[in-house]
C-alpha cells in the first residue's frame, strides 16, 4: 500500500511538472478548448430539445389539416358528379375520376380498427360512410351514362343525404379534433417557454462556470507576469531594490523571469558608476537644447520680420489706390488682382473654401499671367453657378491651371487655349481643366497619378506655388474619404490634356 500511494504521487508530481513546463500558447489553447467544446455541446442539446418541441408543435394541428384535405376532396367529389349529371360532358367526368383518387387517398388517413377510443372510432365510422358513399355516387353516374333516369335520380338523393351526413361527421370531429388539439398546443407551447428558460440558464450557468474555469487557470499563468510586470515598473521608477518571487515554471514567463533577474543584477553593479555620467550628459543635451531653441526663435523672427502679410497686402492696396488716383485702371486692377491671389495663396491648406472661391482665384492667377505675357492665354469657362457655394478643399483647383501653363501651353507656337468647367454629372460635381498644349503620354499620365513623375525645375518657372497634381490628389482623398478622384485624359503628343477633378455630391 505505502508503495502505491508513493508510486501515485510521483505520477500526479510528473503531470504537475509536465503541464507546468509547456508554453503559454499550449496552455492557453487547451483551456480555451475545452471551455469551447462544453459551451457547444450545452447548446447543441439546447437546439435539439428545442427543435424537439418544435416538430411536437408542427405535428399537433396535422390531423385538423387532413380532416379539411379530406372535407374538400369529398365537396370535389359531390361537384363534380352534379355537373357530371347536369353536362354529362368529358371534362365533368374526367374531374370526377380525378377528385375520386383524391379523396380515396385522403381516406387512407382515417382509422379503420376497431379501438377503444371516441375519435378514433368516428374515424372508423367517417371510413365506412365514404367508402358507402363513394359506392353510391358510382352507382349515379354510371346510371346517368346508361340513361337511367329514374335510378340515377334515386342514386342522386341518396349520395346528396350520404354527403350531408358525412360532412356532418367530419365537422363533428374536426372540432373534437381543434379542441383536443388546442390543449395539446398550449401544453407544450408552455412547455418550449419552461425549456427556453431552462435552457437559457443553463447557458448562463455554463458560462459563469467556464470564465470562472478560466480565470483561475489562466490567473496561475498571468500572476507570474504581473509580478514581473510591477518588477519592472519599479525598475523603471528608479527603484532596483526588487526582490522577485521564485517561479518554478519551466515556460516563457519562467524564463523571462530567470533573465530579468540576472539583468537587475547586472544594472545593481553599473548603475552608481553610470548615474553621473548620465546626469552630465542630460545637463549637456538640455543646454543644447535651449540653444537650438533660441536659435529657431530668432530665425522665426527674422523671417517674419522679412515677409508680414499684413504688410504686403497694405502696400498692394495703396499701390492699387495710387494707381486709380493717376487714373492707371489697369494697373489698379492688376495690383487688386496680385493682392487677392497672395491672400487666397497664404491660407492654410486644411480650411475649406467653395469652388467658387477656387474659380476666382483661378480668375486672379490668368488675369496676371495675361499682363505678363501680353494677353496670349485664351481662357474660358463654363460654370454651373448652382455649384458655386460646394465646399472643397483649398487650392486645389489654381495648380492644375498652373500645371496647364507650364507643362502644357507655355512653349508652344499655335493659339493657347484653357478651359475651365464645372458641372454636375450624375453623383459627382466634375471640375474640369482642358488646354491645347502639349499632351502626355499614357506612361507619363501613370507616372503622375502614382506619384513617381518627378519635374525638371527648369521647365515650371520661377512662380509655382509649391503644390503638385500629388498634392492634390492626396488632399481630394484625405477630405472626401475616396480614392481615385482626380483623373488625366490625353490622346498624346500635341493633342492637349483634360485634368478632372470629381466632387462627391454630398448634402450641405
């Protein structure tokens, strides 16, 4: 006996060392596992029973659905013999023989043993009036086919009473049958509610019982590393004076223990020889710092001393002023012109602006390219002005004109043409700018759209504002929440290109 126990607990020692040596996946699969498979097999007989009551259900009124088949077979039979008797046609007869199959087949249904129980033997009793029945609308019509008149009179009245008193039956029975019924379905509809109840807690029950199974379990998994993990909030607090409790686990948490350890160890031994030396570098990177702080400060100030806005637009307006006073209009316009592009052009590009707003800019930028270039851009609109107050994002409509002037109509030698249109098309608002320049390539066109184009600096001019078709592509799908809402179309070299900008029409 002494040895038995002794042999036992070695047994239940080695399956302790084994489940504490595996890896926390393992272990965590085989609790997850079995808590799994005991919520499935709970609601798998949870559907059966259910299932279960509900065919019970099903089954009840099948019966009362027989006796009215049967009912309206026996008033196919008696209908189609009077028309039969009235026509004495084809069709009439054809039916009888039809609603006659019928009506025998429904009778199979019907009990025909002699029982000791009420329903059952009218049943018995239903049988032996169809089949006399039956007999007896025979005998009618094949009278009428023999053109007895007399008999198939007689036959006529006697099937019509046979009828009544059949059909007096079957209601009779039915309603026995919807009674009986009814209580069978109120029984057992009460009894599916005390199954569902019973059922649902159940399931609550299991549940409790499998997290209660799992935190415990995984409890003697995660305390290690919480224990682990204060260790080292301490350590990070500056407090190496941590003592970890032993952990005999053989598994990640084990040996991420065990290292740790030996890691304290080590920083107990270098922190006093590494602490002033840290601490002077930090007073060194903050001195750095502070300068390198100063520094940006007094450059930001330079550069806002160099360039004020408010500064440039006041000395744009006066110059305007000026310029009407020696009646100079054009010039005035061009000055008034200048300073709307420059206040649209230092505006964050987050905040949102109209499409309006956008076409005036776009306005504003030719107007100064035509008194810079004596008038040589042709430019045209056709704007839906319903669209004017659609919000977009800002400037995203004056660098593609710029793109077209650029890299499209600057160099070359016939009459240069950009058009600018905006118009509703279907779901979308469609900003649209053409010119007859140069045309791209389908290879360049990709290029462009994916980003990887890069232009050669020499051929933009020294007044592009900064912002490309990437740019704007990018924002377009930050603001709307769509790829692909910018598109090229090009049919090649000296073919001239259309850059479509697609709105989402959304409700204001």
């Amino acid at each position: 006996m002494p040895q038995n126990c002794s042999v036992r607990k070695m047994k239940k020692a080695s399956k302790i060392i084994n489940w504490n040596n595996r890896s926390i996946q393992s272990k965590l699969i085989f609790i997850f596992s079995v808590a799994l498979v005991f919520i499935i097999g709970v609601n798998i007989i949870m559907f059966i029973n259910i299932n279960t009551m509900m065919g019970n259900l099903e089954q009840i009124y099948v019966s009362n659905l027989n006796l009215d088949e049967m009912l309206a077979s026996m008033g196919d039979v008696h209908s189609s013999m009077t028309e039969y008797l009235d026509t004495k046609s084809s069709d009439s007869l054809d039916k009888y023989y039809r609603a006659g199959q019928s009506y025998r087949r429904s009778l199979e249904t019907l009990n025909t043993r002699t029982v000791d129980d009420d329903m059952l033997m009218a049943e018995k009793n239903i049988y032996n009036l169809s089949v006399s029945y039956l007999e007896i609308v025979e005998n009618t019509v094949n009278a009428k086919r023999g053109r007895d008149v007399e008999k198939y009179s007689e036959y006529y009245e006697e099937a019509c009473e046979k009828y009544n008193v059949v059909e007096t039956f079957v209601y009779s029975l039915n309603n026995a049958r919807f009674k009986a019924n009814n209580r069978d379905y109120n029984v057992l509809l009460t009894s599916l509610k005390y199954i569902e109840t019973a059922n649902a807690v159940i399931l609550l029950l299991t549940a409790i019982v499998a997290i209660a199974l799992m935190s415990v379990v995984t409890g003697n998994i995660i305390r290690p590393l919480r224990d682990l993990s204060d260790a080292a909030k301490q350590v990070s607090e500056g407090d190496f004076d941590v003592e970890l409790a032993p952990v005999e686990s053989g598994d990640e948490i084990g040996i991420l223990s065990g290292t740790f350890a030996q890691m304290l160890t080590s920083i107990r031994e270098y922190v006093v020889k590494l602490g002033e030396s840290i601490r002077n570098e930090s007073a060194l990177k903050e001195r750095e710092l502070k300068m390198e702080t100063q520094i940006k400060d007094a450059q930001l100030k330079y550069l806002q001393a160099q360039i004020n806005p408010h500064f440039l637009f006041n000395t744009l307006n006066a110059g305007a002023q000026l310029a009407m006073l020696e009646d100079a209009e054009k010039t005035a316009v061009f000055i008034d012109n200048m300073a709307s592009f420059f206040r649209y052009n230092i505006r964050k590009l987050d905040e949102d602006t109209t499409i309006g707003e956008e076409l005036r800019l776009v306005d504003n930028y030719i107007y100064i390219l035509n008194v810079r270039f004596s008038g040589e851009i042709h430019y045209h609109k056709n704007v839906d002005e319903s669209l004017e107050n659609v919000k977009v994002p800002s400037m995203i409509l004056q660098p593609i004109v710029e793109n077209a002037v650029n890299y499209g109509i600057r160099d070359i030698d016939r009459e240069k043409i950009i058009e600018v249109s905006c118009v509703r098309a279907g779901n979308h608002y469609e900003l649209s700018v053409w010119d007859n320049g140069k045309g791209m390539s389908g290879e360049r066109i990709r290029e462009v759209l994916d980003g990887s184009y890069t232009p050669d600096a020499s051929m933009s001019g020294s007044n592009s504002n900064g912002i490309g078709i990437g740019n704007v592509c990018g924002r377009l799908e930050l603001y709307f929440g769509e790829p692909g809402l910018l598109d090229i179309k090009s049919d090649g070299e000296d073919a001239g290109t259309e850059v479509i900008i697609r709105i989402p029409a959304v409700d204001e």
